[in-house]
C-alpha cells in the first residue's frame, strides 16, 4: 500500500554557480491528502517532506451552512480562512488572514474563476491582491492547467510558477503534491487549492463541498 507521506521531497535541480546572484531558498514540498483526520469530517491532511504533519483542515459534516473553510497550523491555530463571496457574477472567493471572525482578521487575496468564450486559454482562475492588502502586496497570479489532473501551477507576471499541484505516483487524485515558493509561501498556497478544490473538486456541487453556495461573506 502506497504511503500518503512522502518519503523524501522531490530531487531539485542545483542552481548554475555564480557570483553575482543571491541564493534562493528552495521550494517547501508539501504532500496533500484531501481527507481530514478527524471522524465524520472533510478537508485536508497535509505533511511536509520529512512526513510531519504541517497544515489541517477539518470540516464538520454538522457544519455544512458554515460559508467559510480553515486552514490550521498543527495545534489548531488558524492560519487563513477561505470565504465565498456573494453577489458575484462569477465565482468569487476571499482569503483572509487567520481568523475572519477576529476583528484584526484582513483579507489578502481574491480569487476568481476564469471566465472566456476561447476554450483555447489556459487560465482557470485569477488571483488579486484585495483592495486592503494592494499596499502591501500588489503581485497578481493567474492559475493555468487543470486542478481536476493535479496538474496546475500559480504564476505570476513574468510566468515563472510560485506554487504547482502534482500527481503523485500510484495514490489516486485524493492525494497529491503542493509545491509552493518562498515568494507566495505554504499556507497561501494552501489557501488556494482550497479555493480550487471547491472550484474543481470531485465534490462540487454536492454535500461534500467545503463552501456552501448560499452563504457569504
């Protein structure tokens, strides 16, 4: 039976030797298990490259009209909270920084699904700064690929992929592989394949989806 955690991080390509480039601090590798570990729950299950649990994200089935998901650290601590935001003429959610029911909680990111009539485009969702984070962070990121084949990254303006979902080998699309870079970070990453789980999971549409519809931010 395949292990959920990995074994090791994937190899990573040594960087060409040079003097007038800093070093770049290596990608976290995360292994993805979308199931919670908890009874009667949904959500995620994530470890990092050594197999330590990192990120958890529990779902009680008793809390289905709930309009948010929270990303925890190992001991509980949320770390982000995902929103559904109502009123949208497209699908729109909101990732808030830790706990959205705190008052000093701010929203960070905007997510929204790619909308267009070229079938020929590889987007599939838009990722802003929002409006009270644009001061800090004015970087944008489009997501390309496919979520459903665990094959999609983040990329920023110039292309170059700050955060990759990857099959991994003979475990099935429940678990996967989260590459996410220094310059957007794990849990952000994390925050949005929440997004895109609910966007493009196996669940959407149904009781086992993490965001329910019809509630909002």
């Amino acid at each position: 039976m395949a292990k959920v955690h990995p074994n090791a991080a994937d190899p990573e390509r040594q960087p060409p030797q040079g003097d007038q480039e800093e070093p770049r601090q290596p990608p976290t590798v995360l292994t993805v298990w979308r199931k919670s570990l908890l009874f009667n729950c949904h959500g995620f299950t994530v470890f990092d490259a050594n197999g330590d649990l990192a990120f958890r994200v529990d779902c009680y089935a008793a809390s289905r009209r709930r309009a948010e998901v929270v990303l925890m650290d190992v001991a509980g601590k949320p770390l982000l909270t995902v929103r559904r935001k109502r009123l949208s003429l497209t699908e729109h959610w909101v990732i808030y920084d830790g706990d959205a029911a705190e008052p000093k909680s701010r929203p960070l990111l905007s997510v929204r699904r790619h909308v267009s009539l070229r079938s020929s485009s590889k987007a599939v969702a838009h990722v802003t700064p929002h409006a009270s984070a644009a001061a800090a962070s004015a970087a944008e990121y489009v997501v390309e690929g496919s979520y459903g084949r665990r094959a999609c990254a983040v990329r920023d303006a110039r292309g170059d992929a700050v955060a990759e979902v990857r099959r991994k080998e003979s475990v099935g699309d429940d678990v996967f592989r989260l590459v996410a870079d220094p310059r957007l970070g794990a849990p952000l990453a994390m925050g949005l394949v929440i997004t895109l789980d609910e966007m493009f999971g196996a669940g959407r549409g149904s009781a086992r989806s993490l965001l329910r519809r019809t509630w909002s931010v």
